[in-house]
C-alpha cells in the first residue's frame, strides 16, 4: 500500500459524524413558525389616523394606531419578531418555558405567542406590577414570577431560565436584531405604503419612544435603506438616561429611578438602542406627556397610554416648528397601546397629584398650539 493510500485510509478511520437530527422537534418548528407567520397576516398591518390640524397650516400629522394588535400595543410585533428569531434559532423548545424581564406590554404579548406555540411562559416583574397588567399575562397564560427590586428582573430571568431549561428572550438585547428592517411589511414599510395615497407621502419626519430601542432602529435602518429623506427623532421621558447617552455619546450611561411613563425610558443603554440610526432626540417632561394623551382623547375621542403622549407633545414641537418656517409636509408618530390600562395613572388626578405632576400649563401650551400654531418658549 503506497503512502498516500495509508493517509486517506487514516483520515476516512478518525472522522467524526454526529447527526442531532430530530424529526418530531422539526415538525413542531414548522407547525410554530407557521402560526406566528399566520398571526402576521391576520393582524400586522394597524390604522394610520390623522389628528386634526388647521387646513391652512399645510402640515399632516399622523399616528400610527398600534393599539389594535391582538393584544393592544405596539410591543406585539416586537413579540413576534422575537419568537419567530429564536425558533428560528432553535432556541425554543416544545414544553420548555419562554421566559422574560418585562411587567409591562412586551410580557403581554409574548404570553400570547408562548399559548399560540404551546410552550410555558413567564414574566420576571417587580412585585409592584400593577394587577391589570399581571391580569392580562395570565389571560394569555403566563405566570408572574416576582422579585423585590426591578433591577435583578435581567438577572433573575436569565437564572430562572438556566433552572427550568427555558429561553431567555431578552428583548433589550434583541429587539433591533430580531426584526426585518428592510421591510417585510414592518411597522415602517406599512407606514409608507398606507401613506403613498396622500398629499405629502413622504414624511418629513417620523417620531418614536424607545424602551428596547427595536421600532426606533427598525424605523430609522428602513428610512436610509430606502433612500427617503425622512428624519426620526426619539422622544425620552423623564428618568430615563438614552437622551443623556445619545447626547454625550456615553454608552454607559444610567438614570437613578425608573421611568413614569410606562414601556418607554430605561434606566441604562440598552443594546437595541442604536444611537447612530437617530437625527434628533427630546427629552420630554412626563406632565406634559400627560397632558397630550389628555389632548389626544379630546381631539380624536381615544385613549392611549403615556408613551404616545411623549411621542405625541414632540411632534407637536414639530409641527410647530415646520409652521413657524411656513414649511408643509407630513409627521408620523405613534398610539403605543390603549389608555384603558391606565385610567388609574395617567387618567387619574389623584395619581397626578401623588406624583406631584402638574399638567396645567402643558395642557394649556397645547391649546394655544393648536389655536395658534406657536409653540412656547
């Protein structure tokens, strides 16, 4: 046998072969896959509504009703998006829990897709969640798991899924990843389409809230990988450290306490938050967020959460700019969720004054805004 014989045969007697194939676990992937993409068909598309300016104005301004999902908020395509990247990813397992750090919409909504698929679901959340919002978690089948204080709900998740054999979802560090920004009917391809019929079918600008960071990043990665020339701010609330960030380009930043307006403003840089996608950035106090959720019902008759009044008073601050410049165009923002979660916190003056928050004089700003275009100083 010559010397090159002797090598194949070495060669072909070391190699190694394991094959995990696993024929029942790959048809319930398809099965899963197949009815979070159905979810998608019935439902990711929402209403785009017009809040009424003055005709003379020359300017649209638009919002986005995400309020109308399955399970009433915004954060029901980012739970979607993130079942479907970890089953893709095989990360989640028929009978094994989905777990997750959230008390607010996105625990909501993944306990909906976590029933869909069939698999346990649980919510990492401060003991001080509101009983609505652990409600609706169990409604769609989950279960509360709490801790005393909301800064080990990352830790904890993480724990408890090592314990149980679960999957963290982690939705701060994968929402922007998770998400197919360059369309797929996302949320900002079906703002375009929904807007390519009116007067100005490209916005001028487009404003969102952040919490993950994903629709902001989604949003603005669209935006440029389209080539339109529309600009997104990224309004911030009180107590939350991504405006201080983005300002002083410090990816450490911290806030002390966490935020009032509830799904939106973090205590630290999240990993889905990317800073560069952003043009511009408000921080907005959480009073007059209020006051513009209050403005919203009295103009268009709905309720919506605090987030879309912070959304809401800096497209306001736009608008009244682009007035001020005698310029037109169209703004985009967003109704995040509905404010029947919230008739005992931002609909309710006795919270207000718990909080020691007064709306009076942003309430008033919007008035004289809206009567007369000024904005104040």
């Amino acid at each position: 046998m010559s010397t090159t014989e002797n090598i194949a045969e070495n060669a072909a007697a070391v190699t190694v072969d394991v094959d995990r194939s696993d024929p029942a676990y790959r048809s319930w992937l398809k099965e899963a896959v197949r009815k979070v993409q159905a979810d998608a068909n019935r439902s990711a598309d929402t209403h785009l509504l017009r809040f009424p300016l003055p005709e003379k104005w020359g300017i649209d301004l638009y919002l986005k009703d995400e309020s109308t999902h399955p399970t009433g908020s915004l954060k029901h395509r980012l739970a979607r998006s993130l079942f479907l990247y970890a089953l893709c990813n095989g990360w989640v397992r028929p009978g094994k829990p989905v777990i997750e750090a959230s008390s607010g919409s996105t625990a909501v909504s993944e306990a909906y897709f976590a029933k869909l698929i069939g698999v346990p679901f649980i919510a990492v959340m401060p003991r001080t969640t509101s009983p609505e919002k652990c409600r609706l978690i169990e409604f769609h089948g989950g279960q509360c798991h709490f801790v005393e204080d909301s800064r080990t709900m990352y830790e904890e998740a993480a724990a408890l899924a090592e314990r149980t054999g679960g999957h963290y979802m982690d939705q701060f560090t994968y929402a922007e990843r998770a998400t197919d920004w360059r369309g797929n009917n996302n949320i900002a391809e079906s703002m375009y389409q929904q807007l390519k019929l009116e007067r100005y079918p490209e916005p001028a600008w487009i404003v969102a809230t952040a919490g993950t960071g994903g629709t902001s990043a989604t949003i603005a990665r669209y935006v440029h990988y389209m080539q339109h020339d529309t600009r997104i701010c990224v309004a911030d609330p009180e107590n939350s450290c991504f405006f201080d960030g983005w300002t002083h380009d410090d990816p450490n930043a911290t806030a002390d306490c966490g935020s009032r307006i509830e799904g939106i403003g973090r205590p630290r840089m999240e990993p889905s938050f990317v800073p560069g996608a952003v043009d511009r950035m408000m921080k907005v106090p959480d009073a007059a967020s209020v006051a513009a959720v209050r403005a919203l019902e009295t103009a268009i008759g709905r309720k919506a959460g605090g987030s879309t009044g912070t959304g809401l008073w800096s497209a306001f601050k736009i608008v009244a700019e682009m007035v001020a410049h005698e310029r037109t165009g169209s703004i985009v923002t967003l109704i995040c969720d509905p404010g029947e979660r919230y008739l005992d916190k931002y609909y309710s003056d006795d919270w207000l004054a718990a909080q020691g928050l007064d709306i009076a004089p942003y309430s008033a700003a919007i008035e004289r805004f809206l009567a007369s275009g000024a904005w104040p100083e």
